[in-house]
C-alpha cells in the first residue's frame, strides 16, 4: 500500500521548486493533490497534466496564499471537490533579500505577509475540517535562516522564525483531536530561487556544507512525505533540518 492512499492534500506554491517536488512525491505515494500558485498559470497547468497521468489525481489552483480569503476559498473549493483535507503544506514563500540598513518597509511587508502570514490563513481555513476529521498533518516550510538567521534576509529570517513558534503553538492547540503540526527547515536546496545567486557563491556554500553538495527538492520532498503520512503518527510540533549537516 502506497503511503499517501486515500489522502487529500493541499499544497501552497507548487508550479515550480520544492512545492513541486513535494506534489510530485505525494502523488506517486497515491495522494489527491491540490496545489496553489499566483502568477506561473502555464506551469501550473503542465503540472497538473504531469500528475494526472495514469492513476493520478492532482489540481492546480490560482490563489494567493498571503489573502485570508482567498485561502478560505481554495480549501472550500478543496473540500468541495475532494470532500477532505488530510495534509496541508505550507510551502508557497519569497525572499527580498537586503541588508537591513537598505531594507525598505515595502519589502519587510511582503515577505512577511506571503511567507508567515500565508500559513496562518491556510492553517485557520483547514483547521475546521480537520477538527471534524479528527486527524491531519499540517507541514510548514522553515528554513535554517529561521533558526540561525543570517546577514541580508532579517525579513526573511523573521518570517521562517515565526513559524516555528507558530507551529509549536499549533501542535500544542490541535494534538488532542490527532492534528499534527511541525516545521521543516531546509539549507541550502538548489531550484530557482537559489538560482538568482552568482555560481561563486553557490560553490563556496557547496563546500561550506558537511555533506558537500546544494540539496534536491527530492530531499526535502522525502522528509514532507514522511510528515505527512503515518510513518510520522507521534510526531508533532518538531522541526527537523534537511542541510546536509549545514546546521547542527
Ligand atoms: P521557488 O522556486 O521560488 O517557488 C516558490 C513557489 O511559491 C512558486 O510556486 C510560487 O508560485 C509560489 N508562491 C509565491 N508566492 C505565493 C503566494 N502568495 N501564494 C501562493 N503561492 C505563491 O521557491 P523554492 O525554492 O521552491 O522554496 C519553497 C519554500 O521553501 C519557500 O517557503 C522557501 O522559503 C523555502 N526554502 C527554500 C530554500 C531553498 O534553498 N530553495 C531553503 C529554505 C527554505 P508562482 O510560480 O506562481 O510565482
């Protein structure tokens, strides 16, 4: 038996990177897939397509993470659909890197809106359904820069550190009805947002990584797999680093 069978899972941010490694993972694994994104329309709908071939079930929907109510109305229309919400991934994030003496309030707001304040709506608008199922695992997308911060990305940094105290808090409200909730802080994973960076730079962290190499979004995509299934049933509000010894 696939480990995701019979699953209905949301994903935030899945036309590209990690959230569609994590989208590819989950329907191999026998998960429904619902996937999020705000402006790659054809990427999106060529995913959708990819996963739905074979036995294959998967949707892409165009809806900004960072409004409270469009994020209400994905997982209506998720619920509508696919009549439950058993894991949702709060992947969708930005950066708008600088240092902070250039740092302008336009770009603290963004990231903090589309990165912290995104899983705060998408966690509230799941939450009734997943109180009713008395089940779920919800899976949030840190990064070690929340946990050791790092010069240049302290709305960044701020962002995925709210997180981990969002979802300690979450796992400690929800675990008496079964809902999980734990973090997931990557290093340094090669997609394209790491991609903007000049090579010099790339290989300097490459070496700088115990296990010498940038991560996969297949990397990351095992551990968010393994979360959200029930491999993982007693395990909640943790968050657990996939750096390749990058922070320990
Ligand atoms: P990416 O390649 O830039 O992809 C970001 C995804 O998020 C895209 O699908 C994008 O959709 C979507 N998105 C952006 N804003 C959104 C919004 N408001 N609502 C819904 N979707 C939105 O990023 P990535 O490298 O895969 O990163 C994914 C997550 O991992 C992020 O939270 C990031 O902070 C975290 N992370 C990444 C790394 C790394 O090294 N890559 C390390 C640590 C943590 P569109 O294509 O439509 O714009």
């Amino acid at each position: 038996m696939k480990l995701l069978e019979g699953k209905v899972a949301i994903i935030t941010g899945a036309s590209r990177g990690i959230g569609k490694g994590i989208a590819e993972a989950f329907v191999a694994q026998g998960a429904t897939v619902a996937f999020s994104y705000v402006s790659s329309d054809e990427k999106a709908k060529a995913l959708e397509q990819e996963l739905s071939k074979g036995s294959g079930v998967a949707k892409g929907f165009k809806s900004d993470a960072a409004d409270f109510d469009q994020a209400q109305a994905l997982v209506d229309a998720v619920v509508e659909e696919f009549g439950r919400v058993d894991i949702l991934v709060n992947n969708a994030g930005i950066t708008r890197d600088n240092l902070l003496m250039r740092m302008t309030e336009e770009a603290w707001d963004d990231v903090i809106r589309i990165n912290l304040k995104s899983v705060f709506n998408l966690t509230k608008a799941v939450m009734r359904t997943m109180l009713k199922q008395r089940s779920g695992s919800i899976i949030n997308m840190s990064s070690v820069v929340g946990v050791g911060g790092n010069a240049g990305q302290s709305n960044y940094a701020a962002s995925k550190a709210g997180i981990l105290g969002f979802t300690k808090s979450v796992a400690q409200e929800l675990g008496s009805r079964s809902i999980r909730c734990n973090a997931i802080a990557p290093g340094f994973i090669e997609t394209e947002m790491t991609d903007a960076l000049d090579e010099a730079t790339v290989q300097g962290w490459r070496d700088s990584i115990p296990l010498k190499r940038g991560g996969t979004t297949e990397d990351v995509a095992n551990l968010t797999l393994f979360l959200a299934s029930d491999m993982s049933a007693y395990i909640t509000g943790q968050v657990i680093n996939v750096d390749g010894g990058m922070l320990m």
